[in-house]
C-alpha cells in the first residue's frame, strides 16, 4: 500500500482547509497556532501562500506571508506573515484597550538608541507621522541624558504601545545602562506593550544582549522596508471610527 504524501512543504498548512485538502494530514485534528493566547487561524482571513520559507524573528522559521490581519484596512496592499499576525494580535488587542480607556493618547512611543536620532530613528519617525501614526519621540520628547528604561516607562504612559528600534548602535548601548533589567523588559513584554523592529541586525545579535527581549518576534528589515514596516504600524493603532 502507498503511503499519502503530504503536501505541506509545497502547499503549506496555514489554514484549516488546507490541511483538509492534505491527503497524509486529512483526519488529523488541526491545530495551527490556537494554542497561542486563544489565537486561532479563524482570527484572521488568508490569502493562498506560496509555501516557501525562511528564517525569522526569534529563530523562528516564517512562512512568506500573503495574510491579513483582522485590523487590516480595507483594500490594504500590506501582507503579513502568519507569525506576525500572531505576535501583533495581542499588541492589537492592548491598542484597543488602552484607546477605550484614554483616548487622548499618543499612538506609539519609539525606543531608539541616541546615535540613530539622526538617521534611521528619525527616519522610521518621518515614515509613521506621515502614515498618519501619532509618535512619542525622544528627540522632540525628552531631554537629554534620560535612561533608556525610563524613558520607555514615560514614553509608554502617554501611549498606547512602544516600538523599540533594535540597530547595531541599540546593541552596544544596552550593555551600559544601568536601568535595564530582565525583570523590567519581561514586565514590559508581558504586557504586550512592546514590538521591537530589528534593522541592520539580527534577532541572534540581539539574542547575545538581551535574550529576553530577542524572545519576542516583532518586525524585521530584513523581511520588510521601513517604509512597510511604518505601513504595518499605522494598521496597528487605527481603529475605524
């Protein structure tokens, strides 16, 4: 008797249905991602998704992305890919939360290290006011010589979510300041306030400084433009009115 092959190293097994489409993995239940934070795959619509894959945030290995989230607007051109969707999702549900409470908030506050102020800082800062996001920026924001911790404390109290800018210059200044601590990040990340976006790096290089912060998949430039990443953020904090 031959044996069914499955089909998921070409199809992929992103959805329900194609699993069911599966002649090898047809009557297994599926479980997907569910047992994420009550996340299912009905969560969100998808797309049909090419199959291939590559490594990603975390050490993860990510499936291209051709989903969308179920914040994302109508007609929107920006794809996602499944891991994404699920380490966004309970950031999403914080940025509701928050908006319902205090309205008046800031959308989100960027966490940069003070040697990118003037370059991709500023840039990932020029890129989200003009895709309509609401920022708390350090350089416009807070005086100099501000802790990083602190500032992420100040800067997250008058927004809904933080972004941290993980680059090469992050990674040697995390070393060195005296504020940080694995008990305030993991606080921090545990209230889903947090979405680093790693840039001219890699989630291994932020691994060897801060594992605890390299344990949460956020967004990459290496999978990403700054300019889509922006996109993906101004998705995040809209809310329809």
């Amino acid at each position: 008797m031959t044996m069914a092959q499955c089909t998921a190293p070409v199809r992929g097994h992103h959805s329900a249905a194609a699993q069911a489409a599966c002649p090898a993995c047809r009557h297994r239940s599926y479980r997907g991602y569910s047992s994420y934070s009550g996340y299912t795959p009905s969560s969100y619509p998808s797309s049909s998704s090419s199959g291939s894959s590559y490594s990603g945030g975390g050490g993860n290995t990510r499936s291209v992305g051709s989903s969308r989230p179920r914040w994302s607007r109508a007609g929107s051109s920006v794809l996602y890919t499944p891991t994404q969707i699920i380490s966004l999702t309970p950031v999403r549900e914080v940025v509701e939360a928050r908006t319902a409470q205090q309205p008046d908030l800031r959308d989100v506050f960027l966490c940069h290290a003070w040697d990118d102020r003037q370059g991709s800082a500023r840039h990932l800062h020029e890129l989200l006011v003009a895709a309509g996001v609401k920022v708390w920026f350090s350089e416009k924001d807070l005086g100099l010589g501000v802790p990083m911790m602190r500032a992420i404390d100040k800067g997250l109290a008058n927004s809904k979510i933080g972004l941290v800018l993980v680059t090469p210059a992050l990674l040697e200044r995390l070393p060195k300041e005296e504020s940080v601590s694995d008990k305030e990040l993991s606080t921090l990340l545990a209230r889903n306030q947090l979405v680093p976006i790693v840039h001219n790096t890699t989630y291994d290089a932020l691994r060897n400084v801060s594992p605890m912060l390299a344990s949460r998949s956020g967004l990459d430039t290496s999978e990403d433009t700054l300019e889509v990443v922006a996109k993906k953020i101004a998705e995040l904090v809209a809310l329809q009115a």
